[in-house]
C-alpha cells in the first residue's frame, strides 16, 4: 500500500466536487451514503 498525503483544503475541495456531482445527478435533497474502505483512493 502506498501512503498517499492530502492536504485539508485538497480534501475540501474533493468533498466539494463529490457534492456537486451528486446535485447534477440529481440527488438534491436526497439522503444517501458513502460506503468505501477507509483510505483516501
């Protein structure tokens, strides 16, 4: 496994365009969640 560093603003900015997709997706006003191994990748 490689180690991968973020910085916070990088995590931000990610978590940022995540929700922007899911708003263009159509998913506004929608309860959903996000399920994935506890890395970054």
């Amino acid at each position: 496994m490689k180690l991968r560093s973020v910085s916070y603003q990088q995590f931000q900015q990610d978590i940022d365009a995540l929700g922007t997709f899911f708003y263009n997706q159509g998913l506004k006003n929608v309860k959903i969640a996000v399920l994935g191994e506890n890395s970054y990748d």
